[in-house]
C-alpha cells in the first residue's frame, strides 16, 4: 500500500493502513521522505510489514543504495514530530489558498476533490456550438 501522499491528507491517522501490518496481514506499506519531509533528492523510504516478509526480502540482497547521510536525515526526520505537523498544516493551508483564489479569479474551476498535496478541478465551460 502506497501511503507517499497520506501525510498531507485531510484525515492522516484515519487512513493509517499500518494497522494492518500490526495485525499479521501479508501487507507491505510504503512511504517515502521525498514528498512532506523533503527529501526528493536522498532517494530515502521504508517499507512496513511483518517480519517473515523482511526476512525474506533480506534474503534477495541489498535493497538500498542510500547514503549515510540520508539515513541519518530520515530517522531524524521521523523524530521531529513538530516539523512534521507544522508541514502537514502549510500543505493544507496552501490548498486552501488555492481554492479561495479560485473562487474569487476569473478562473473558473470547480474543487472536486481535496484530499492530499493536490487538488483536483474541473473547468467550467460554457456549452457552444461549433461551427465548420
């Protein structure tokens, strides 16, 4: 299960999929420290599942090329709770932004849907005809 966006989703714990993983599922959840971290450039993620499943993944070799520093920047990063929060509410507030901007623009486009680092709009067209 990808969850690289669910950091900047309006509903983060509620869409937590590591309860899965916590009871036995054969499951493996995904992030990255590339998109609320930002950290694109480390190249930096982990993987959640049970252990019988990281065991044998271990088995396939290396799994990673990251650097030192970039390890050490990612579980700092997992420490700094405040950041992290304080990041979670400048995406919000920006897509927020972007709405009410929107609205008050010439721009016509209506939200559809507002759930992570984008928002979806459609474009409001008049209905035409056209002619040959």
């Amino acid at each position: 299960m990808d969850e690289a966006y669910l950091d900047m989703s309006d509903d983060y714990p509620g869409n937590v999929m590591s309860e899965f993983v916590a009871a036995g599922k054969p499951v493996i959840v995904a992030r990255t420290f590339s998109k609320i971290y930002g950290m694109a450039g480390q190249r930096l993620g982990y993987g959640l599942m049970p252990a019988d499943m990281a065991m044998d993944m271990r088995k396939t070799g290396r799994l990673s090329n990251v650097n030192y520093l970039g390890l050490v920047a990612g579980m700092a990063s997992l420490e700094d709770t405040e950041h992290f929060e304080k990041m979670r509410a400048t995406m919000i507030r920006g897509r927020q932004k972007l709405i009410a901007w929107q609205l008050i623009s010439a721009v016509r486009l209506r939200p559809i849907r507002r759930a992570a680092s984008s928002t979806w709009m459609s474009a409001c067209r008049r209905k035409t005809s056209l002619r040959r």
